[in-house]
C-alpha cells in the first residue's frame, strides 16, 4: 500500500485496539489510556506502520528526514536484503519494538526524541504539508510536530506501552501489503517466500484509491467519536 493508507492503518489500528486494552496489563505493562494516550498511541502506530518502508529510496518515510533517512534507507536496504525484504519481517517488528521499549525504560529524553521522529514520519505520511515545495513543506512538518510532541508531554503522556505500539504499528504494515500483489516475507529470515504475492490488488490502483483508504478514513471518524468524550473535551461557551 501507499505511505498515506499505511499511516491511515496505523491510527485505525490503534484506536480499535484501546477499548480491548484498557485498564488491562500486559508484559508488567499497565494500559490507562487516556486521550493524551490515544493520540499519542494512534501518532506512533502511524509513524511506526510507515517504518518497514525505510528500505525503499523513494518512500515517505525515507524523504522525511532528507540525508540522515536516506542514509539510514542505504543501510537498512542493504542489511536486511532489498526492498520488502527484512524490514517487512516479524523479526524486524521484534526488534523494533525491543529497542524502544528498551529506550523508553532508560530515558525520558529518548522517549521524547523517538516520539517526535515517529510523529513527524507520521504527519508526512498522512499528507501533512507541500508536496510542491519540500523546504517549506519541511519547515512546516517539524513545527507541527514539535507543537504536538510538546503538548503531548506537557499533559504527562504515559510511554511506558511505546516499544508495544511500534511493534504493532510496523506489524500493521505487513497485513496492509500482504493484501496487494507483492506480499510480503513476514517469515524472513528463515523463510523468504511472500505471503500473499499475486493475491491481492495493485498498490496505489482503484482498489486502493477508491476502497481502501476511504474506508480507513472512515475508520479514524468512527474512532475519533466512539473513544473521544467530546462533551467533556470541547470548552464551553
């Protein structure tokens, strides 16, 4: 799928699972998720369902952050064996997942620049900003997301699930291209056929376009009104 419908999933994806998880624990972990918790939470998964793609030159989350992701994308190519190839692994969503949790366990101030990356890869993913004008379209993604990542920690936002939710979100990404043509090696490295190749539909065509991502946008609606109280949230007048 595109970079717009795979953060779309993210959030989607999110937001399905928070009536599931609240006021459970899991792995010592405690889920009280409040609306801090939800944005932030649907934030990452987007940012984190966009992660897989680091391995592709021209994909979204390559271009967010100009050389040090293309750099980063070089690498992770080359390391994990091309394009939909390790980064589109459980073994790469393990690991993900085991170093950010490992990070939001050492550092706030790590947790804090993670949240930010991955709110940034987000709003780009979602269509936030100039496609026309990248210096600009730049300019105006790290204010949005610097505005966000600070509101959401001057709300004392909980991270302690972070490691979780980026597992998840990148997780995500795999159902999404397991359902188009190319499919994906979520077995990889001990098996390397593609789950799902020449089954699904063509990415970024009519099924996509006219299916899919309106169907996921309905998705955050239907979510933003069922989790949100808004008569609690919107100021009164």
């Amino acid at each position: 799928m595109m970079g717009h419908s795979h953060a779309l999933s993210g959030v989607v994806g999110w937001m399905a699972v928070v009536p599931l998880v609240q006021g459970t624990e899991f792995l010592g972990l405690s889920f009280d998720l409040g609306p801090g918790e939800i944005i932030a939470g649907s934030l990452v998964c987007a940012g984190a369902a966009l992660l897989p793609d680091v391995d592709h030159k021209s994909a979204t989350v390559t271009k967010t952050y100009g050389k040090a992701t293309e750099i980063l994308s070089d690498i992770l190519n080359w390391a994990f064996g091309g394009h939909r190839m390790g980064t589109h692994s459980f073994f790469f969503a393990i690991l993900m997942g085991v170093l950010v949790q490992a990070l939001a366990l050492w550092s706030e101030l790590a947790v804090q620049i993670f949240v930010f990356l991955l709110v940034g890869i987000a709003l780009q993913g979602l269509g936030f900003g100039m496609d026309k004008n990248r210096t600009a379209s730049g300019i105006i993604n790290a204010l949005a997301t610097a505005a966000i990542t600070l509101t959401l920690y001057s709300v004392g936002v909980n991270y302690t699930w972070l490691g979780l939710a980026v597992a998840f979100g990148v997780v995500l990404h795999f159902f999404g291209d397991m359902i188009t043509k190319m499919g994906v090696p979520i077995f990889w490295p001990f098996w390397k056929k593609r789950v799902g190749q020449g089954k699904g539909f063509v990415t970024n065509g009519p099924v996509e376009q006219k299916v899919v991502t309106p169907l996921l946008t309905i998705g955050v609606i239907i979510g933003s009104v069922y989790l949100f109280d808004w008569p609690t949230i919107l100021p009164d007048h």
